[in-house]
C-alpha cells in the first residue's frame, strides 16, 4: 500500500507537470497474436469503440483519451514485459488483461506503480484476492463459475460418468478445480480428473481414455482451441460424450473449429450484455461496424465507463483518487448499473449456462 501512495504521489506530480496535456493515454492488453487472438481482438474492438464514443463526447474532464494497445500473447513473461512497457509509455488506466495467468503477474506491476487496472476477463480468484487496491475486475470469478457448473451438471446429468481436465493455465487448472470441488460438496465423483497440454494437435490419447471409461460428459478447463479439437476427434471416434467449459468459449471462432461438431456444447458465461436495455445503442454501433460485439468485447468497453465515470467523481485522472472512487461509486455501464466490493470484484449478476447450436451460443434450454 506504501508503495502505492508513493507512485501515486510521483505520478501526482507527474500530472501537475503535464496539466495542460492534449491527451490522458489508457492501455488494453490481451493476446492479439497467437491461438487466443480472437479474444484479443474482442478487446480491442471494445477499447477502440469506447474510447471513440468517449471523445466524441468531450473526453475525460476535458481531455481526450489516447488508446494503447499491447499484445501479451497469454504469457505471463511478456504480460510483465507489456505492463513495464505501459508505465513507461505513461497510461493510468490498463483495460487488461485477458488470461488470468497474465493478468496477476502484470498488476504487480501496475500495484508497484499505481496505475489502475480493471480487468474485462480474468476470472481466477488470485487476481483480487492477493492484488492491491488498485485491481478490479468487470467479470465474475471462477469460484461462482466452477460452482455454476457443477451444479447444473449434478442437477442436468444426475447419473452421467464425468470427467474433468483441465490446461495447467491458472484459468483452466483454477476453474476445473472449483468445478470439482462444488461437485464434491454436491456428493458428486467424476470418474476421470486429469491434465492435458494446450497447444497440441492430436488429443486422441485423451479421447481414447473417455472413451474406454465411457464418459458422458466432459468437463473442460480450458479455452476454446483445444476444446474444439477434443470435440471433433471425440465425434471422429464416434462418442457421443456431451463438453461443457467456461467462458473461453464464448467467441465465434470455436464453431468455426468444431463445425457440427459443436452442437451441443455446454458453457457458462454471464448474462449476455448484448441483450441489456442499456447496451442496445452500443449493439448498434458496433454491428454497423460490422462487429459482432460477442464475449468480452463489451465487458472491455464497460472497463473503460467504469474507469471514465470515476474519474469524473474524483475529478481527477490520478490512479490513487481515481481507485478510491471505483470502491465507493456507481457506474452505469452496458453491463448495467454495477460497483465494486473491498477486494475490486464486481457487484453483477453471476453465471449462467449456454448451449452452442447451429454456430451460435443462447441461454439453454431443457
């Protein structure tokens, strides 16, 4: 915390020295190359369009807002990289980062140097739990995810043979393994828990052990690259095993691997902002853009209203003020109304079960 007041004093005077600046720079990070690309280009989408509908509205106190972008890849290392460089390229605000497993490494960074970040998408507990004031999150955690899950699973599929993998990531291991401990606390036992490595091409040893234990339903802790090709060589094998995982399924580009194979896929996520009253204009926006603003792309672009309102309460872009009034304020976001409880978690409604049908994914149905 000490550290903290002391970079927001410096950074104080760094403000006061650059008072009649054009532009106050914000940053987004997340993996805008490599397999969870499609991810970084939802946050992309919806930093650019925020920060576009921000200007056009007068900026922040007066300034207008400068866009970064930086790419981590997914990899802690060069999350560490990417939030070195943002301090030195002088943001105050990072809109970041996507994997969990980048996202805790980084708000070090960001704690060392007190600059606020507000993550769209990284759920693991960690991030709030051992981060300093200065972290926050727009989504839920995985703790309601995994808990979400298993109980739909013992609720759904009583009598189903299940088994759980997860990727070794920090997301995947972490929501797998709240899955698995709401599921014991149901009396619930899967049959099967194990490990896979992301990034592989060929999963037929672990399709081949479902299904020679003939499991009904597996459960996944993982994104939506390796989902997809478990689901097509479990199909190539003839099982009928039912997937379901979190939300690293929620971009389009899963179906466009699986094809029909996808069918049937189950999945948690928050409640679609797409469908809020408070996002249709927005919605608009972003179609007439030709952008389908799905999964995370608003959920980035709320980050950015949160932060805008902020610091108009606090009357100032000095992260150290501007942290003070995310904990006490309401924001009204495309997400809806929403604040943040002591640890920087969001107060919004938590998860919900969709199936993937025909290409798109919807509330599911029994």
């Amino acid at each position: 915390m000490k550290k903290l007041l002391l970079a927001a004093a410096v950074a104080a005077v760094g403000f006061m020295g650059t008072a009649h600046a054009e532009s106050v720079k914000i940053g987004t990070a997340g993996p805008m190359t490599g397999q969870y690309a499609s991810f970084g280009k939802q946050m992309k989408d919806g930093a650019e369009m925020a920060v576009k509908d921000i200007n056009a509205a007068g900026g922040v106190l007066g300034k207008k807002l400068e866009l970064k972008v930086y790419d981590d890849a997914c990899d802690p290392k060069q999350a560490v990289a990417v939030a070195n460089k943002a301090v030195g390229d002088g943001i105050v605000f990072m809109a970041g980062h996507f994997c969990s497993g980048s996202s805790i490494p980084a708000s070090k960074v960001y704690e060392e140097e007190g600059i606020v970040q507000i993550s769209p998408a990284s759920t693991n507990p960690k991030l709030t739990d051992e981060g300093g004031p200065n972290v926050f999150r727009v989504c839920g955690r995985d703790d309601q995810q995994g808990k979400t899950a298993a109980e739909f699973i013992a609720k759904e599929f009583p009598n189903a043979r299940v088994a759980i993998y997860h990727d070794k990531t920090a997301y995947g291991k972490g929501l797998a393994d709240e899955m698995r401990k709401r599921y014991h606390e149901l009396g619930k036992k899967e049959v099967l828990y194990g490990a896979y490595t992301a990034g592989e091409k060929d999963y037929s040893a672990l399709v081949s052990k479902l299904k020679q234990n003939k499991i009904d339903l597996l459960y996944l802790g993982g994104y939506h690259t390796e989902a997809g090709l478990i689901v097509r060589q479990m199909r190539d094998q003839g099982m009928k095993t039912r997937l379901m995982s979190g939300d690293a399924l929620v971009t389009d580009e899963y179906w466009k691997i699986t094809g029909p194979a996808g069918e049937g896929t189950l999945m948690t996520f928050s409640p679609d902002p797409r469908k809020n009253p408070e996002a249709a204009d927005v919605v608009k926006r972003f179609e007439a853009a030709g952008i389908n603003p799905e999964g995370y792309v608003l959920y980035t672009y709320a980050a950015i209203q949160a932060w805008k309102q902020a610091a108009e309460q606090a009357k100032s872009t000095d992260p150290a003020k501007v942290t003070e009034a995310l904990h006490k304020g309401k924001f009204k976001t495309v997400l809806g109304e929403l604040s943040f409880d002591k640890k920087g978690d969001v107060t919004l409604p938590g998860y919900v079960v969709y199936v993937w049908h025909n290409g798109k994914y919807d509330y599911y149905k029994k």
